[in-house]
C-alpha cells in the first residue's frame, strides 16, 4: 500500500513536502505514511484518492484499477 502513495506522487512530480503541504500536515509526517511506520488514516486516503483521482481501494493495494468509482449522487 505505502509504495502506492510514493510511485502516485513520484508521477506526478510531486515532492513529499508539496504532498504534505496538500495535506496540511508536516513533511515528516507525511514521510511516515511512505515508509509504512504509521498507517494512514481515513481522511488522508480520500483527500488523496481525490487529488490523485483514484479509487482508495487502488491506494490500498486491494485493486489494481486506478479509475475510481462514480461519484454518489447527492
């Protein structure tokens, strides 16, 4: 899972500091979800899963389809 969210942001050219910025978190912080020391809570993989516009099952590891589900309508 962890190696998913550092090849997304490697491709996108991001570096852990921006993602982190987007994440309004530290640098450090964000570091630990890469590693897997920390797991990654729930908010951060949908805010993530939104900027990289795809599934939380894809960052999860549990999927190889990156294309997310449709929306829910409101």
């Amino acid at each position: 899972m962890y190696n998913r969210i550092r090849e997304l942001r490697e491709d996108h050219d991001l570096t852990q500091t921006q993602i982190a910025s987007i994440l309004n978190m530290s640098q450090t912080g964000y570091s630990q979800y890469e590693i897997g020391k920390n797991d990654i809570p729930t908010r951060i993989l949908i805010i993530l899963s939104e900027y990289y516009d795809t599934s939380v099952d894809y960052l999860l590891g549990i999927t190889d389809e990156m294309k997310p589900y449709p929306k829910r309508k409101k």
